[in-house]
C-alpha cells in the first residue's frame, strides 16, 4: 500500500488543481444563442454573472460545500441548479419560463403605468439604502479610439524638408485604431457617496508602441527647425483670423524648452501609473453617482418623469420575482429612451437599459466640432441581507467625437534682418475626425453590511501598480473571480 500512497496523493492533487474553478456558457435552450449578463448565484446574496458572450467562470473556493449546486437564471427564463462536479466547458441551457400572466396577477391591484412609476419614486429611498458595506468587486475599462480622417491639407512651405510627403509620412504613422484596457479586483468600502478601494490584483492591457511612435518624428523635425530657423527670429501662429506670436530668443532656449516638457510629460505618466489606485476609485466613484436614483445623474428619468412617455409592455421573471416590464422614451428634448424592469410588490427598478436619442454635450464654432453622442448602459440590482438592493452589475459606454477642420500658418518672421522680416512659411488646411468610446464594467460578487468603525479601518493601497500585458493570458486572473472578457479582448496581442 505505501508504494501506491505516492502515486494516490499525486491523483488527488491533479484532481484538486484542475477542478479549482470551472467554466461554462450559458445558452437559450431552443435558439442556442447565448444568454448576456445572466445571474449565477454561487451562496447566499452571492454570485456573479455571464458577460455578452454568456460565459462564467466559478471558483470552487467561492462556494461553501465543493459539492454544492450553483443556480443559473436570468429574465424570462426557467431557473436551473448545476452541480459542480460535472465537467468543465459545459453549456448550460436555459429553458424559457412558461406562465400564465392573468393567473399570476390575478390577486394583484392592475395598476397604471402612471401609478407605478410614482410608487418607484416614492419607495426608492426605501429600496436603495445608504448603509455602508464592503464588496468584492471586479472593473474593467475599455478604451477605443478611432481616427477617423487625418488630412493636413498641405497648402504651402517655404522650407523643402517641410513639404507634402513628410506631412504625407506624419499622417499615415498616426494610429488609427488603438485600445486599452484595465482590469481590477479587489474590494469596495463604503457607500454611494463615501468610497475606499483595496487592489487585489489589476493589469493593464495595451500596445506600448503606439505611444512612443512619435518619438523619431520630433527629432526629425526638431533637426528642420535647426537647420532652417534663424537665430533671433520669432513665430507667428494664425489659425483663421486668430494669431499669436511665439519668441524664440533662441534655439538653444527652445531646446532647453522642449527638453524641460519632455521631462514634465514623463513625470505625469509616472505619477499617472502611481495614482492607479486613485484613478480606479474616481471612475467607479463616477459610476455610481450615474445611478438613476442619484440627484444630478444623467439619467433624469425620474426625477423629470413628466418628461418622459413610459407604456407598460408586458411582464416577466427575474429571480423568480414578477416585474413589470416598462418602455420609456423622451416627449420633447430629453435625452434617454430604454427600459425598466419593476418589481411588482415592492416597486424597486431591479434592470435598467437605456441608451441616449440625441448628443448629451454638442458644440460647434469656427471649425471645431465635438459631441458627447455615446451614453448607453445597464443596470442589474439584486435585493441584499438587509433586504434593500444593490447594484449587482453596471455598464456605462461613454463616447464623443472631435473634429477641426480650420487653416493653419506657421511664419517665422525676424526683425533683426534686412528686407522683409518674413523668413519662412508652412500653410495648412487642417482637416481632423476622431471619435473615442470607454465602456466602464463595474460587477459586485459579494457584499456585507459593515460598521462606521470598520469602514474606517478599511485597507487601501493607494501606491499599488498594475501588470502590464501585451496580450491576453488567460491565466493571469487565476484564483480570482472577474467577470469572463468578450472575444475582443482575448484577441488582443501586440503586433511587434
């Protein structure tokens, strides 16, 4: 027996180390389409959710019992036990919930849809407490910029090296297309207004490339403006009918300049990275005062409800509980359409799905354009220990456009020379787009009530750095429950 022990104790471990979590993709059971954002509740006011592709992943150490079941449902379907102990990579079908709406409402007040909406006002400080709490949270932030048109417009230079191929070569070096992601676990103090955050673990997801690209280009226009600009001269910038005089009392002063900028720069960016901590506190902060109940968030839909039209649609399930499904959209220039899922007896929003009709922020002079034309999301509450609810998922996308489309002189002009004080001239008709969209993903695991004093002995870790990855390894968050990332980003790599 002792010779076998070995060889035993070897199986348990592999046995142990694979089944340290296990993964599964939730899909409707007669479509086979994945079901997003799906509840999968591991204990007691406990569990996660599926990303939009409908996949999850559980760690085994999340649960109380290795045998215990996991329960999988989401709206208008069938809610369903899965134990643990099947295999990993397992599709889980969803069955659609067969009910009878005249014999659910039967005993139920019908109420219109004007009625409810004011019973979600009146009971929503009731149902949304300010109680502190700590939470096991995962955030994601996704950045994606687009330049979509980059044209200098190249008129005019009196300088050879300054002419329409090296403005050609500055152009087409430009990314178009970048992205950058950020990814945090740890856990959130607090409440809706006062916050504190501990870092477990985050990474950071880019293409370090595309932001020193630059760096070859401004020593080769710096060695330009040296062999072309004379000492003593001084330039003048006109953009339309505006200028402005910029001295150069020398070159070595504008090296020293530039060198002292460049010194500057770096030291943000060093000081950004340090502030990691600081910066991921602001953006959830930011979330949740987006929440619909807050005083001052976006979303106005009830605190101007008169403004709004909402039609009740229909009914629907979600964790078991009825709700009334109920569409809104703008009567005049109001800014959201979308849905809200009710809970029916106590009136508490429990789903929000909303996107904006029209640009939030528009702006329009002289050439420059900007709107803040993205405002999207959705909101998932489920109901705690205390018996209010609280945010189980948050996703806000955020994004704008830019664009400048104006002339562009660079004169250099110098008054100690004889015959006309202008010496040099490059002329531009500048012709920019650039749209840029943030998805913010904010997913509460778990969450306990905890005392002032606790809130305040609360850990952070302000000085914490994030991993930076040059492409998607998927076994960087292992031991830690995040929400699974879409396809997009497990693609990512860096091209050397």
């Amino acid at each position: 027996m002792k010779k076998y022990l070995p060889l035993i104790l070897l199986c348990l471990l592999s046995t142990s180390l694979v089944a340290q979590s296990f993964s599964a993709k939730v899909v409707d059971a007669k479509t086979g389409k994945p079901v997003s954002f799906a509840t999968v509740q591991t204990g007691e006011h406990q569990g996660l959710i599926t990303n939009e592709e409908g996949v999850f992943t559980v760690l085994l150490s999340d649960l109380g019992h290795p045998q215990d079941s996991v329960y999988v449902s989401s709206m208008g379907y069938e809610k369903i036990g899965w134990t643990v102990t099947q295999p990993t990579d397992t599709v889980i079908k969803l069955a659609p919930k067969a009910f009878e709406l005249k014999q659910v409402f039967l005993s139920n007040t019908q109420l219109d849809v004007e009625e409810i909406i004011d019973s979600v006002k009146y009971y929503m400080t009731r149902n949304y407490a300010m109680d502190l709490s700590k939470k096991k949270i995962f955030f994601r932030q996704s950045d994606k910029n687009h330049m979509q048109k980059l044209d200098f417009g190249f008129k005019k230079s009196t300088i050879a090296e300054l002419n329409k191929e090296l403005m050609d070569s500055i152009a087409r070096i430009v990314p178009k297309r970048s992205a950058y992601y950020k990814e945090v676990a740890g856990e959130f103090y607090g409440n809706y207004q006062n916050h504190k955050l501990h870092i477990d673990k985050a990474a950071e997801l880019y293409d370090k490339s595309k932001d020193i690209s630059f760096d070859g280009l401004s020593e080769k226009l710096e060695r330009i403006f040296k062999e072309n600009v004379k000492p003593d001269s001084y330039l003048k910038i006109k953009s339309g009918i505006f200028g402005t005089k910029v001295q150069l009392d020398s070159l070595a002063d504008a090296e020293e300049d530039a060198q002292a900028m460049k010194v500057e720069v770096e030291k943000q960016q060093e000081e950004s990275r340090s502030y990691f901590q600081e910066n991921i506190k602001a953006r959830i902060s930011e979330l949740y005062q987006e929440l619909f109940f807050h005083e001052g968030s976006k979303l106005d839909i009830l605190e101007k409800s008169n403004r709004y039209r909402f039609t009740r649609r229909d009914y629907t399930f979600i964790d078991n509980e009825p709700v009334y499904i109920i569409d809104f959209e703008p009567k005049g220039k109001k800014d959201f359409a979308g849905t809200m899922y009710v809970n029916t007896s106590d009136y508490a929003i429990v789903r929000l799905e909303f996107d904006n009709v029209r640009p939030l922020k528009r702006f329009g002079l002289l050439g420059i354009k900007f709107r803040q034309n993205v405002f999207r999301g959705k909101m998932l509450f489920a109901k705690e220990l205390n018996g209010t609810y609280g945010p189980r998922y948050i996703e806000l996308e955020d994004g704008s456009f830019f664009g400048l489309d104006r002339p562009l002189k660079v004169i250099e002009k110098n008054k100690h020379v004889k015959g006309r004080r202008k010496q040099n001239e490059l002329s531009l008709q500048l012709d920019v787009e650039t749209t840029n969209v943030v998805k913010y993903e904010l997913v509460v695991f778990d969450s306990e009530y905890i005392s002032q004093e606790r809130y305040e002995a609360a850990p952070e870790n302000k000085n914490v750095k994030a991993t930076y990855l040059s492409k998607y390894d998927p076994g960087f968050w292992q031991g830690h429950t995040i929400i699974e990332p879409n396809a997009a980003i497990q693609a990512f790599e860096v091209v050397e």
